[in-house]
C-alpha cells in the first residue's frame, strides 16, 4: 500500500537521523547484545586478537580459534616470541595468513615498546593495523571517541541516511565514518561499545544477503531506508572483477610411509606454508609423469585422482590432483614427513582435500 512519507521527508534528514541512533541503539544493544568473549575486556591484546581474526571470518568461525589462540599466547610478549611455526599451525584454517604474520610483527614492536599504542595514530603506526582496526581497538580498549566503519556499519547507515553512494569507493566509507564520528556518544562506558553496537545490529539486525529485520530495529521509526522502501535495495556496490582462474596440478607422493611436502615462497598467497607439491597447468594422465621424472621420482603405482577447488578473493584455483607411490627424495625442497610430522605442519585448507586424502593413506583417521 502506498505510505505518505512526505512528513518524514521533511523532518529526517541525514543529519538528524544520526543523531538519533545512539541512545537507541545502545539501550538495543545492552539488552539484545550476543554474549562474546572479545567483548567481556578491555586488555588491547585480547581485542587486537579478536578484531583481526574476524577480519573476512564469521564470528563461529572465529570463536575456537580464538580460545586456542590465547590459551597459547595469553601475552603480547609470549606472541613476540613465538615460533613462527607454531604460530601458523594455530592459524591452520582461518586463512588469510598474512593477517597471523603481521600480528606477530605488530607483537614484536609493542613488546619492545612495552605498551600498545593507545591512540588512533598510534595503532597505525602498527603492521596490519588500517583505519578500522584502529578505530574499534582504540575505542573499545581506550574509550577513545574513535569511529570504526567495517561493511556491517556501512550497510547500517546506508539504509538509515537512505544513501545510494558506491560502498567499495573510498569516498563513501571516508563520508560514512565522519558521520558516524560526529554522533559518538560521550560517555566512556557508550564510547566503548558503540561501535560494536553499530556493528552488531548490521550482523544480527541490518542483515546482509537478505531483507534488513526492520520490525526489530531500534532505529526502525526513523531509517529513511525502510520509510522510502529502498532498505532492501542497500547499501550499492559496484559489480567486482570476475576472479582469475588458475589451473594446478597437485602430487599426494608417498614413499616408505611418509608423503612430501615443500614450503611456499616467503612472498606472495600463502607465503611460508607448506603444501603438497604441485605446478601450473592441468596435467592428464598421460603428461602427469613426465613432471614426477622430471622431480626425479619414479612411480610405483598410481592410485587416485582427486580434483578439488578453492576460491580466494581475487583468484579461484582449479586443481587436479594424483596420488602415487614413489621411489626416489626428489628435489631438496621436499620434506618428507610422517603422521605427526604432518599434523605439525601449517597446511592451507586451499589443500584440504589432498590433505584428508594423505590423513588417510598415513592412517591419521580415527
């Protein structure tokens, strides 16, 4: 049915609309917030872990690893002077691992420093550490009045201002975070939880891939997107580049109970994990032995053939893969490794597949 909503457009602008949200979104999220241990302290450590674990990784995705992670490294001293190893073992699975490498880059500098920094700038100043990381970490550790605008924010105030701005151009999530600094509350106790209030209604409430829960919002009476009807509409983003496809071969080799791994380059996707070996192109069965010779192993006998695909954001791996038994060491760079010395091995879950298929042959399955 059709609403007049001329009341409204005259009353509600950007402005103003903004300026009405903390009072009910805070009282909202005092009593609907989700029960998070990242959110029960305010050591910067323990948010700094959490904030960046989170980065392109659901929050039940999140919360395991994060547990783990503490109870090994409870310190920002015991992360500096971890092993590197370790580290990425713990990592296993969460992917984008260049996120665990500058953690523990940032841990070094703070260890030696003392302190974390306890401003935006500061934080910074930090490998790994952008604007948003900055702003949630210095507000909700430091009570700093400091905006942090991540997609749920962006997708919040883009349905509430009615704004049809493209999200993905910097411009907007530049306009976005001034406009969410100038309505940050006062009060230490709100500074620190509004920006997770923001973000926690665009995750539970504001939803993406799906019409915003509008009946539940506490900023439902004055939203100009769900007053124009153009919620479900926002926020804009402009069509992304298909990702490049890349073609793999993959060689589960086995010999005298071990299988062979060899490390990625220390730049780059992946860099310094260990994989199974593999090299460009999609070999058949009639090309594949020509690069096992070329290794200088020699089949015993072929055994499987496992295609499996992972997709990055930018860039989808297509791969084919066989699993054989060989004789021969291979190039230097292969480390033959046996059950345990598998299990204590960072392997991406881009192998995943090849990695249960080599749990198995070395009889890691329960």
């Amino acid at each position: 049915m059709w609403y007049d909503n001329s009341m409204e457009r005259q009353e509600l602008t950007t402005e103003n609309v903004l300026s009405r949200l903390p009072g009910p979104l805070l009282a909202w999220y005092r009593e609907n917030a989700r029960d998070l241990p990242w959110r029960r302290t305010a050591d910067p450590y323990r948010i700094w872990v959490s904030e960046i674990m989170l980065q392109q990784t659901r929050v039940a995705a999140v919360l395991g690893y994060y547990a783990r992670f503490l109870e090994a490294f409870p310190t920002v001293e015991a992360l500096a002077a971890a092993p590197t190893e370790r580290l990425m073992k713990l990592w296993e699975g969460l992917g984008y691992y260049s996120r665990a490498r500058n953690l523990q880059r940032a841990a070094q500098i703070v260890a030696e420093r003392g302190a974390f920094p306890d401003t935006c700038a500061g934080l910074l100043e930090l490998p790994g550490i952008g604007d948003y990381t900055a702003g949630a970490i210095a507000s909700a550790a430091f009570g700093r009045r400091e905006a942090a605008v991540d997609g749920n924010v962006l997708r919040v105030v883009t349905r509430l201002t009615d704004c049809h701005d493209d999200i993905l151009d910097p411009k907007t999530k530049k306009a976005v975070r001034e406009q969410v600094q100038a309505v940050m509350p006062e009060g230490d106790a709100d500074i620190r939880v509004f920006n997770q209030a923001t973000m926690e209604l665009g995750a539970t409430v504001c939803v993406p891939n799906g019409p915003p829960k509008c009946g539940l919002c506490p900023a439902g009476d004055f939203c100009l997107g769900r007053l124009r009807g153009t919620a479900q509409t926002l926020p804009v983003k402009a069509p992304k580049k298909a990702r490049r496809v890349e073609e793999k071969t993959v060689f589960l080799f086995r010999r005298d109970g071990k299988v062979a791994l060899r490390k990625r380059p220390n730049t780059g996707l992946l860099a310094g994990l260990w994989e199974f070996p593999n090299v460009e192109g999609a070999l058949t069965e009639e090309t594949a032995p020509a690069q096992v010779a070329a290794w200088g192993l020699e089949p015993k006998a072929w055994k499987n053939k496992l295609a499996a695909k992972h997709i990055f954001t930018h860039v989808e791996w297509r791969m084919t893969g066989y699993t054989l038994e060989v004789a021969g060491d291979g190039p230097a760079a292969f480390k033959w490794v046996d059950a345990e010395e598998l299990e204590a091995h960072a392997v991406p879950s881009a192998f995943a597949r090849y990695y249960a298929e080599a749990a198995e042959e070395l009889g890691m399955r329960k």
